[in-house]
C-alpha cells in the first residue's frame, strides 16, 4: 500500500477485485492463450538485444513482402539510457513489451484488443478507455505508422500502430502492431506504486510471492553501472565499427548477388541477410550504449543514427528482394 | 421530399482533425446534392460526429432529378439535306442526339440556317446518382495524415472505415465507401452499448437511436454536457472554480461519445510545485482541468472527461487511477525541479555548446552571443528598462534547455528559465525577462510585460530570422518550418502593443540584417494590420505606402482613415487623388514637362491652389502631431475646391505652359496631402 497522507481524500476503490490479480507470468499467460487462441504464433524474445519489440526481426522483417502473418511474443527491450540504478520506481533499464502483428489487420482488430484486455481481468464497465492519436515512427528503422495510445483510466497501457512504412518500403498489405508495456499493467491489476513490488509469481503451495524486484532488481542495478559509468568508451566504438564492417560487406555482396540475373534462386536465398539483420541490430544497441555513456555529440548523432539508417533499411530492402526471388 | 443521412463509421479519429472534417463532409455532401439538383433552397443540412462517426443529415432532397429539356444544334441546314433528303450529317446529328430523323427541326439563327432537335432528358433517381458521387466526396476529404488500410492500397483515409449508413428516409442508398456497402445499421458506444448493431429506422431518427445506444452525436450537445458536468462537479468542493481552458474542452468533446466528469485529488504537498508545471502536467499529459480554490488559487484537485458512464465503485475505481498516474507524473516533475536546482543556470551558460540550435548555424550557445549582440544594439537606440538586468537575462535565457525538466516537458521552455532565475536569486527584472521571452505565442497572445522581455524577445526572434535567411531558410509558399512568419509576427506584435521607441528599421539595423528582412517584417506588418487589426486592404495599401517604419503611427493612421473612408467627402478625394496620378502618369508618358503651378491663371485652378497653400502647412502641423483625425478632416474640405477644378479645367491644355502649370499644382496637391496615406489606394464604391 502506497503511503497516503491522512488529510488526503484519496481513495481506493472500496473492495479489492474477488480473486488475486494476475501476477507477472499470468499476465503473459493469458496474453498469449488469448492471441495463439485466435491465430497468432507465439515466438520466444528474440535472443540479440533491441530497444523495441519492432526490431526484432519477427516485426521489422516479416512485415515486409505480401505474405500474411500473425506472430506474439514477450520481448525485453533495452533502453540503456532509461536506467535508474533500480531506485525510480517507474523506469526500467530493460522493460517486456508484449509484441503482437497482425498482417493484414483483421477488420476487428480493435474489438479482439479490447477482449484481450477482458482477458487480463480488466473489466471495462468499470474503467475509462480512450484510444488517443499517437503516431508512431522508428527513423533509423525507416519505419513509421498511425495509431493510437490506448488510455486505461489516464495510464498508457498500449501503444497501438498500423503500420505504413518499414525499411523505407511502402507494406502492402499493412499490419496492426499491438505493444503491450507488460511491466506498467501488471502495475496497474495489481495495484501496486514501484515496479519492483509487482507480484512475478506466487509459489502455488504457499501463496508466497516473487517480486519483479527479487528477479530483476540486481540486473537493473548492475547494467546501470555499466551503462552510465564504467562501459569502455573506444572499446564500444571498436565493437560499433567492427559490426558495422560487416554488415556493409555482406550487404554490398547481399546486393550483388540479388542483382544478379544468372544467380540461381538457391543461391539468392541461402544469402545470409538475417544474420546481417542482427549486425545491424548489434550497431544499434552499442549506439545507445554509447549514447548513455554520454560519448555521443550532438553533432555526431545524425551520422551515426544515419549510419544504423543505412544498415537496417539496406537490409530490409535486401530482405524484400530476396522473398520475391 | 425525403431525409438524407450519411454515416461514415472509423476506427477512433485524432480529436484534433475532427472538427473540421465533420464541417468539409457537411459541405461536400451540400454542393453535391445542389449540383445535382436534389435539393433546393429550403434543404436543411445538419451535421455530426464522434470520435469513431462523421454524419450529415440532409432534410428535403428530391427522390428524383427534374427532367431537363435540352436544344441541340448541328450543322448548317444545307449541308445536312440535299434538295429536302437527309444526308449523312443529318443522320450522324440524329444518331449522336438520340432521336429520330423525323424530329430534326430547322433552327435559324443569325448565322444561318441549321439543324436541331429538341431532347428530353429523364432525371436520374438520387439513390442512383449518389451511389457514384458520394464516394468520391467522402474519400476526397482532407486529412493532416492519413493512412491505407487496405491490401492492395486503394484509398487512403485518416483511419479504417468500418460501417457506413446511407438512407433516402428508411430505404439504404446502395452505396460502397472504401470496400463497405452502406447498410442501415450504426454501431453505439464500444463498452456502454458493445457490439450489437443499432439499428437506424429512417433517416431523421438517425440521432435519436444513437443515443439509445449510449452515443451523443450532437458536438455542440456533448460540449454542453461536459460544461454543465464540469461545475457540477466542481462544486462538491465548496468556493472552487475549474479553470476555463476552451482548447481542452474542444479535445475532450472530440475524445469522448458519451462523456461524464469526475473529480480528483492529490496530496497538498505538490502544491509546493509551480503552478505552471502542475498544470502543464495536468493539462497537456492527462487532459485534466486544473481546479482554483475560493482564494482563486490553484487547488489540490483535478477534473477528468470520462468516455463512459460507470456505477459508483467504477468511479471510484477510475478516480484511483487517475489521481495515481498524477501522482507519479507530480513526483517526476518534483524530482526533476529537485536535480536541477543543483546546477544554477549561470553553471550551465557552457553547456550550451552541446545543443544545436541549428545544423549549420551552430549550437544554442553561439545563439547566445548572438542574442547579446542584438541586444547591445537594441538597448543603444532603445532607452529606458534596465540593461544589466536585460543582459544577464540574455546570457541565461536559453540554459533552462539543459534541464531535465524542460527535457520532459519541452512547452515550458522559457517559463522554467524564468522560475529558477527567480528561485535562484538573479533578480525579478531578469527573471521575468526570461520567463516571458517566448511570449506572444500566437498571435492571440499577449506580449511581455516588461521593457526587458520584449527587447530579449525582439533580439531573438530577428537574430533567428536574420541568420535562418541567411543560410536560405527564408520561407517560401506554405513552407516554413522554422515557424518565421510566426517569429516576425511577434516582433511586430510587440512593437505594436509595447511602448517601445522602436521601429522596424532601428531592429532590422541592430539584428544585422538586410532588405530581404526588411521587406519581410513590411509584409508582416501588413498581415497584422488586415488580419489582426482588422484594417480593410486598401486602407492598409493607403497607409503603408505612405511608410510604416513606425509601427505604432502607421495604426493610428489606419484608425484615423478608417474612420473617414465612408464620407461622402472622402470619397470624392480619394476619387481625385486617384485622377491626379492617373493624369500625371500619361504627362510622363507623353513627355509633358511640369511647370510652376504659380502661373495657373483660370478661376477654379487659383482656388484650389490658394486652397491647397492655406491647408497644406495646417495638415503638417496637426500630422506631426499625430492628430491625424483632424488633418483628414482638414484634407477632406479640400472637396469643393478640388471637384471644382476638375469640373471647369481642362488640365491636360494644349498649351504647353498652362498645361506645365496645371501639372505643377496638381503634383503639389498629391505630395503636400500624401504624408498620411495615399488617398489612391483607397477603393471607392
């Protein structure tokens, strides 16, 4: 319970909700039966770092092209600069997002949302939804959408896009991105202020309760360190340009080989772009890490964030290609 | 006659592009169903919409067009029959009007003898002509940013269409929008109603069933409900007031279907917290109204729009969410406010350097020194205010950039500046000066109170102008992204509304700039003194082509001769002044030389030169002393004298020296009575 000054009219809603609110993992459960149960396959985080569920190569590439494709996953997403060394109780170092696309969108995609978040126990006779214009956009990733933020009571809960553009390529068909900031509703069903006093998992026996913070909070702690104080600066510069080094010559050689009209089919599709995919992906986690590290200038900052640009579209475009021969 | 009614049903629409749309389909619908002789006079059109509808409802629309009788003519009567038998003309003319040869007359104009025919046209049912129209209406509108939904990219639209009505009274118009036939089925309110489909009987009862389905689709009924929802609430806190904010009663009538209103609160202690940052939060991050106590100050409370209508325990429910998501915000804000503290702006002057104000320019430091410098400038030819505390104001205004609290809530720019000046101690003068600098926001703004802050503002916003104009950033056509109308707007707001001995000259001399800026305040001035000030063009032509370096005079000006422009009097000067340049143009043209207008010898010539000579040194006087109501006044007895003259003289004489003389004295006549406006320019009914 949160402290609330005696003085204060502040009040909580008169009876707690009949059973126990979902914790952590049942969150995630429930997430995922909901969606596999209407026709989404359920993914596993994809396993190099990212900022966003969106750049994981089950979003930003298969997105791309014509083919349909409904996909869910849990990914954890880092966000160096967002650490608070596990003392602010409402930022994280690396949050969950619930990641889900739906390609193309079905026509009820918004009533599937909203009984997605029935599912989750979240009564809405009971609660003020609002879906507010937020567009979204990702410069580096060439990618950019319309939508909404989805407003539970006055709390983001969702970010909601359709997606237009992705590797500066028009999609067609267009898919609807579901984001669900996992961390921010398990705060809310459970009723709790810090995000580290949210309920992970409850042991079934006991009934006794792993916090987030038991689970995380050392992990938040020690990459804030290293993120803000001790990450060696030229050796992160190092590992950004060897990265990017590669990436550029497996995308020139990527390039040519799908350019090339007597390459055979095979050839053109055993070409390794999805590991180039994750080259690119390791760039853009180091430049946040150096970022963080404050080792960015402002005048530098375009051409690096223009340099991932090169290597996240130059892939997509590539990808693209490589689908159709 | 019948009612007609159009749903278009989306996918939530951004609350800031509604309104207008809801007007442009009201407009589309109107022209379409005149230009198709549906309706007439008497049609009376209502429009609607929510966030997830656009609707107009036409009543008296004809079921069907009017026939139309139509004369056709062909070719000249001689070339169609030969010695009375038709030829191929004739044949091809009845062919192409659709009638039998036999009903081919002979038409005689003017010209000649031709072939014609007289056709019937059969009006073309409503349901039919709107199944083809109405589609490009809807899909033509415009949208700030819109989206394809659909595979195969067919339309662009601002979001998905979901459902759309179209009925003559209770029959559907077989219509398809964007892939979706109209049907006579609406959708209510998402949660309130869920996903059973209303059902609209006929058209005028369109409004009606929404609201049976938990829908208010009435904007202006649903702004009402808010408002009266606002003070009801309001007063179960006894001597409070909500705090008007008609932009955010626009956005949340835009957000919600059916909206009600509930109060919140939060602890006291956030009180500690400027006003401005409490209700920036409250008002910009959550849509809240922020809430005066009876002293008129800001009280402990919040007012938040809801969509929906819930039991009591859903209130409370909601109420706790709210005021928990305020209160991790407030705590943010506080701890930002806390960390900043520690770092007094005069420490932050050299970070500056990392932020860019502009790629090619350089960073908001360099904006720094450059602000300084047009300052200096100003405070020479500008004197009064206190220039330490202009200075000191100058060197800071820019630091609170590097603030984590301007970093989360970046419209308090120059507001926070001006706080921590103060709550550090750099003295009220300088403070306000900072916390004003960005003032008028808009046009509709006011300027800053202060001497200091308007110089600062001034030296700013003509050093940006100055020095984007001098990387090629001038704004051309629609495009200015550096907002430098809006920049130069504000300059001349602020000479206009200050007391500043400024004019535009003396700024453009201490911004360091050239013609090409010059001529872009003039234009400015212009747009404010017709747009702001509502000053018609021409009396705005009249007073600027007498200069408008004074921008204060140049108003005046304006005023006085807006107050005569309707005078018989005036008129009949205006008319004249407007003759003498005419008449001296073709003297130019013609090469007639000009002379002394003392050797004007006929009667009405000496009268009105007598006449001008008496008046011409009175006006001057009372010109220079700015009372130029009574110098127009003084001007218009001219009429006589002048109506005269030109009644009587012929001024173009063939005789070169009294025509010389006429043209001295008219000339004198134009410059001796010009200083006020160019009476030409006035447009005379």
């Amino acid at each position: 319970m949160p402290s609330v000054s005696s003085s204060s009219v502040v009040s909580r809603p008169a009876a707690p909700p009949a059973s126990s609110p979902l914790t952590f993992q049942e969150l995630l459960f429930r997430l995922q039966s909901f969606w596999a149960e209407r026709g989404c396959i359920l993914q596993q985080p994809y396993d190099v770092e990212v900022g966003a569920g969106t750049m994981a190569p089950e979003t930003f590439l298969r997105v791309l092209g014509p083919r349909p494709y409904r996909v869910g996953y849990a990914q954890p997403s880092r966000r160096p600069a967002d650490g608070r060394y596990g003392e602010n109780p409402n930022r994280l170092f690396k949050h969950t997002q619930f990641q889900l696309i739906l390609k193309p969108p079905p026509v009820n995609v918004q009533e599937l949302y909203l009984q997605s978040l029935e599912a989750i126990g979240i009564d809405l006779r009971k609660h003020d939804l609002k879906f507010e214009e937020d567009n979204w956009e990702w410069p580096a990733g060439g990618a950019w959408g319309v939508g909404w933020q989805v407003m539970l009571d006055g709390l983001e809960i969702t970010q909601f896009t359709y997606f237009q553009q992705c590797g500066g390529l028009d999609l067609d068909p267009i898919c609807a991105e579901l984001t669900y900031g996992l961390e921010r509703i398990a705060a809310f069903i459970q009723d709790v202020d810090s995000l580290y006093d949210v309920v992970w998992a409850r042991d079934p026996e006991t009934g006794a309760a792993v916090k987030y913070g038991d689970v995380r909070f050392e992990e938040e702690l020690q990459f804030s360190v290293y993120n803000f104080e001790t990450a060696d600066v030229p050796r992160l510069w190092e590992h950004f340009n060897s990265y990017e080094a590669e990436a550029k010559s497996l995308l020139e050689k990527a390039n040519a080989v799908l350019a090339d009209e007597k390459a055979a089919a095979a050839e053109k599709k055993r070409f390794p772009l999805l590991p180039t995919y994750e080259l690119a992906l390791k760039c853009s986690n180091l430049f946040n890490l150096l970022d963080a590290r404050g080792a960015i200038s402002v005048t530098e900052r375009v051409g690096v964030i223009a340099r991932i640009r090169n290597l996240a579209v130059g892939v997509a475009k590539a990808y693209a290609l490589q689908q159709v021969s | 006659m019948a009612d007609f009614i159009l749903e278009i049903g989306l996918e939530e629409i951004p609350a800031r592009m509604i309104a207008g749309a809801e007007a442009e389909l009201g407009e589309r619908v109107t022209k379409l169903l005149a230009r198709e002789r549906l309706t007439g006079d008497d049609a009376a059109v209502t429009t609607y919409s929510t966030p997830r509808r656009l609707a107009v409802l036409v009543r008296g629309v004809q079921a069907t067009q009017a026939d139309l009788e139509e004369q056709l003519t062909g070719p000249s009567w001689n070339v169609a029959f030969k010695d009375g038998a038709p030829t191929k003309a004739a044949e091809a003319f009845a062919k192409k009007a659709g009638v039998e040869l036999s009903a081919v007359q002979k038409i005689t104009t003017a010209k000649g003898e031709y072939v014609g025919a007289t056709v019937r046209r059969p009006g073309k049912t409503a349901a039919e002509l709107l199944s083809v129209e109405l589609p490009k209406e809807v899909l033509g509108l415009y949208w700030a940013k819109n989206m394809y939904w659909r595979a195969g990219k067919p339309e662009r639209f601002v979001r998905p269409v979901r459902w759309v009505v179209a009925m003559l009274d209770s029959t559907v118009v077989p219509v398809e929008i964007a892939g979706i036939a109209a049907g006579n089925t609406s959708r209510g309110h998402r949660v309130l109603h869920g996903e059973a489909p209303v059902v609209i009987a006929s058209a005028d009862q369109y409004a009606e069933a929404l609201r049976g389905a938990k829908v208010v689709v009435e904007v202006a009924e649903r702004r009402h409900l808010i408002r009266k929802a606002l003070d009801k609430e309001t007063r179960t806190v006894a001597g409070a007031r909500w705090r008007e904010d008609e932009p955010l009663v626009e956005t949340v009538v835009h957000l919600t279907e059916w909206p009600t209103v509930l109060l919140g609160t939060f602890e006291q202690e956030y009180l500690s917290l400027p006003d401005e940052v409490l209700v920036t939060v409250m008002r910009d991050h959550q849509k809240f109204f922020a809430v005066n106590g009876p002293d008129g100050k800001l009280a402990p409370h919040f007012l938040t729009v809801l969509n929906t209508e819930v039991d009591e325990e859903g209130r409370q429910i909601i109420r706790y969410g709210n005021e928990k998501v305020l209160r991790s915000r407030f705590k943010d804000a506080r701890f930002f406010w806390d960390v900043d503290q520690k770092t007094p702006l005069a420490e932050r002057v050299e970070s500056l350097k990392a932020v860019t104000f502009q790629k090619e320019l350089g960073s908001y430091h360099w904006k720094t020194e450059q602000n300084l410098r047009v300052v200096e400038a100003l405070s020479a030819v500008c004197p009064g205010g206190d220039p330490a505390a202009l200075r000191k104001a100058t060197e800071l205004a820019k630091t609170d950039l590097t603030t984590e609290l301007v970093k989360e809530f970046t419209e308090l720019q120059g507001i926070i500046g001006g706080l921590y000046a103060r709550a550090q101690g750099l003295g009220e003068t300088a403070a306000r000066a900072i916390y004003d600098q960005y003032t008028p926001a808009s046009i509709e703004d006011v300027i800053p109170q202060t001497i200091e802050g308007q110089l600062l503002g001034i030296a700013d916003r003509i050093q940006t102008i100055t020095a984007m104009f001098g990387i090629g950033m001038a704004p051309t056509g629609s495009k200015d992204p550096f907002a430098l109308r809006r920049a130069a707007n504000a300059v001349v707001k602020i000479l206009a509304e200050s007391e500043l001995p400024l004019t535009l000259s003396e700024v453009v001399r201490a911004g360091g700039s050239g013609e090409d800026v010059a001529a872009f305040l003039r234009e400015r001035l212009a747009f404010y003194l017709k747009d702001v000030r509502g000053f018609a063009y021409d009396v705005v032509n009249a007073v600027l082509a007498a200069g408008g370096d004074d921008v204060r005079d140049a108003i005046a000006r304006a005023e006085a001769l807006t107050a005569v422009r309707g005078s018989e009097d005036f008129a009949a000067i205006s008319i004249a002044f407007k003759r003498i340049k005419n008449i001296l143009r073709q003297a130019e043209e013609k090469g007639f030389a000009v002379g002394s207008a003392e050797g004007v010898t006929a009667a009405e010539a000496r009268q009105l030169a007598d006449a001008s000579a008496f008046l011409a040194p009175k006006v001057d006087v009372l010109r220079k002393q700015r009372a130029y109501g009574p110098a127009l006044a003084e001007i218009a007895t001219l009429r006589p004298v002048v109506d005269g003259f030109f009644d009587k003289v012929m001024v173009l004489d063939p005789d070169a020296v009294v025509r010389g003389a006429h043209l001295g004295l008219i000339e004198g006549v134009l410059k001796g009575f010009s200083g006020i406006a160019d009476f030409s320019e006035i447009v005379t009914g």
